[in-house]
C-alpha cells in the first residue's frame, strides 16, 4: 500500500484525533481537516453532529496547492467495472489511497 504525504506538519496534525474525550474526528472540535484517502480528498469539517466537510483546494497552514479529489475518477471506476457501490462488494483496492496509481 503507498502511504499517504500530507503537504505540511501542521495539517498531519490538525487532521489526528488526540482527544480523550471524543471517539471520532467528527465530534471532536479539536480535528478541523478530513482526509479520504480513497478520493484522495481534503476538507474542513463542519462540527453540526454529522459527518459533512467542505472540500479545500489549498492548505490552510501552508497554502500548498491539494491534490485534485479523486472522487469522480472513482465513481467512473466502478461504473466501468460495473460494480453497483450500493449492493456489490468494493475490492479493497479501491477503498484506499492510492488506487488511482495502479494500472
């Protein structure tokens, strides 16, 4: 598996859950950045009880220029392999970062 590179130190740490209060990143107004891995996608997270974020373009530490989101590209993927992502088994390979890597 390729091991995910964040831009700077700060964001690394701004996305890691070091509560001992809260179990998730969701609950916790400590962890402001989402990662998915599997789009390869950042974002802010909106502290309202659910699991939404708004996607960024640019570090908000150090203004390096993100990744492009991964998540059309995803989709496209299993459309093409025909798997229907609400009733078929997602190959693992495609539930982490670095998928769109592999010929």
């Amino acid at each position: 598996m390729v091991k995910v590179k964040h831009c700077c130190s700060q964001m690394k740490k701004t996305m890691k859950l070091n509560c001992e209060i809260h179990k998730n990143i969701y609950d916790c107004p400590d962890v402001l950045i989402s990662y998915y891995p599997k789009f390869d996608e950042y974002g802010i997270i909106i502290h309202d009880g659910g699991t939404s974020s708004v996607s960024i373009k640019f570090c908000p530490f150090c203004g390096t220029k993100l990744p492009r989101s991964k998540r059309d590209k995803w989709f496209d993927k299993m459309e093409k392999l025909g798997i229907d992502i609400d009733n078929d088994e997602i190959p693992k390979v495609y539930l982490n970062y670095g998928w769109w890597l592999r010929k």
